[in-house]
C-alpha cells in the first residue's frame, strides 16, 4: 500500500476536490482553472519521487528506465492505489502522448461542465511527467467525464506542440485534427 506520510502525500475525498472546483468556477471564474493548475504542478515534484520510491520498493527500476509497456502498467498501478485511478498510455501521432481513463478521481460526471475540469491533474501530469522525459512539457485535457464524456483524455507534449494544438482548438477544429495539423 502506498505510505502518504512519508510521500509528503494526503488523502483527499473525491467529493472535496470536486466541491473545491466548483467553489473556485463560482467564484474565479475563468481563473480557476489556472488556480488549480498551479496547484497541481507545485505537487508534481513530490508525486514523481512517491512514483519512484514505490518502484524502487518493487524492485521496478526507475521510471525512465521502463518501457512503455511496463511505464503504463506501473503508473496505472501507483495511481490507482493512490486513489486517482487508471491510465492508458497510447500517442495520436508521433509528438503527442495521449493519457485516458474512465475512472479518474478528480472528474465529477454530475458536475455538468461545458469544459474540461480535471485541472488540478493537468498541472500535475505536467511536472509528473516532465521529469519522466526530463524535459518540460505542457498538458491539455481534452476529454473530460465532468463534461459528460466517457474517459478523461489528456494529450501530453512539447510546450510549443500543445501551444500550437490549444490554437488550432480554439479556432473549432477537433483535438485530432488539431494534432494532424502540427504533428
């Protein structure tokens, strides 16, 4: 079982993260998403190092050393006994990483949002998995079970690729085309 404390880990209800991101849509805005990004991205650091003391606790190497296959089984497994849920690893073309589930915790299927909401996770896949390809990278969820979807999916890049994706969106075009048209 994963040790919270000496993780510098907490345990938080589903039903807090949710009533915290509806407190901050309420009363932010627009602004809360970048809120709750912030505060995922300061715990990234501190995720990634209970991701590697739980491997090293398995004798499952370091998490840059797996391959993919062994990379997705291992996070599923951290990530689902820390409480968030499963992951699937896949990529839409060769410069974006694609990250699904349809359990995730931060998502709430009966908040009825109009966008993705799961943004405390995407600040924290940001740093989390900046450090497994120890390059910084950018994340955009574009799928969301708050919005009424099936999965949560978030694409995974480059800074300047998911840039360039966000833009593509915003111009109304899907999340598969906009990664055709930069990849």
């Amino acid at each position: 079982m994963l040790d919270l404390t000496s993780n510098q880990l907490a345990a938080v209800p589903r039903a807090s993260l949710a009533a915290l991101r509806a407190a901050l849509l309420r009363d932010a805005g627009p602004s809360a998403a970048a809120y709750l990004q912030e505060a995922g991205y300061a715990g990234g650091e501190a995720v990634f190092a209970s991701f590697r003391s739980w491997l090293e606790s398995r004798q499952g190497g370091a998490p840059e050393e797996l391959d993919l296959e062994a990379f997705e089984q291992r996070a599923t497994e951290f990530f689902r006994e820390g409480g968030w849920g499963s992951l699937k690893v896949g990529s839409l073309r060769a410069a974006v990483a694609t990250l699904d589930s349809d359990d995730w915790a931060e998502a709430d299927p009966s908040a009825g949002l109009d966008h993705p909401g799961c943004h405390l996770t995407t600040g924290m896949f940001a740093d989390f998995f900046g450090r497994v390809a120890d390059q910084p990278l950018a994340v955009l969820e574009v799928e969301c079970r708050s919005q009424g979807d099936g999965r949560c999916r978030f694409l995974v890049g480059s800074a300047d690729v998911m840039g360039r994706v966000y833009d593509e969106l915003g111009r109304g075009v899907t999340y598969e085309e906009a990664v055709d048209e930069v990849g």
